[in-house]
C-alpha cells in the first residue's frame, strides 16, 4: 500500500464530487475533422474520438461516421433545444413573455430542424 498514491488519489476524488464546484465544458460548435473519421474537435482541440475506434470493416466505418454526426448535432443543437423548452414552460406557466423578438414556435421549429440529422 502507497500512502501518498492513496492520499492524492483521494485528494482528487474529493475534488471531483465537490458539489459547490461546477465542472464546465469546452465552449464553441464541435466539428468532425474531414481527415479522420470520428474524430471531433472544438477550435481545433480534440473533444472525443468516436467508436467503433478500430475499423475492421465497412459496417464499423459507417457506424463511426453516423456516431460522430450524430454527437456533433447533439452538442451543436443542445443550448437551443434546451432554451426552447424554457420557453415553452414559461409559456405554459402563463409567464408574459414580452421581451420576444420571435414566436414561441418559431423557436422551437428552428431548435428541432438544428438537432436533426440529416441522411447522407
């Protein structure tokens, strides 16, 4: 038994759960890079390789590129997705919503056709 390992491994753990530390992620659209098949970038900082990571065939080929598609629509469409189901419970609520510039449902149709993926 290593005291020392043990005592950070337990230092980082303890920071980790921390609940007053709110952990943020990396800001900006994801991109896949057009030169390796599921690997997604941030401002050119690499996010997340998507598997399958080893190719054995075509299938798994196609797999990886339908998996980084559909992980960069998600991450690209979230804070939209997520705004206008504010909007809609503030809405249902009775909330007035006069600070506006668009329709509720022009919000919500615009967040929707983001968040889908297209066929290729």
């Amino acid at each position: 038994m290593n005291l020392e390992r043990d005592e950070l491994r337990l230092g980082i753990l303890l920071t980790l759960n921390r609940k007053d530390r709110l952990m943020e992620h990396t800001k900006g659209k994801m991109e896949e890079v057009p030169d390796f098949v599921g690997l997604l970038q941030i401002n050119g900082q690499t996010i997340c390789c998507v598997s399958p990571v080893s190719c054995q065939s075509v299938e798994d080929l196609e797999k990886r590129k339908a998996n980084a598609k559909h992980l960069v629509k998600c991450w690209n469409s979230h804070d939209d997705l997520l705004a206008a189901c504010e909007m809609i419970i503030r809405v249902l609520d009775g909330d007035p919503i006069t600070e506006l510039n668009e329709k509720p449902i022009t919000v919500i149709k615009r967040a929707i056709a983001a968040a889908q993926v297209e066929p290729d």
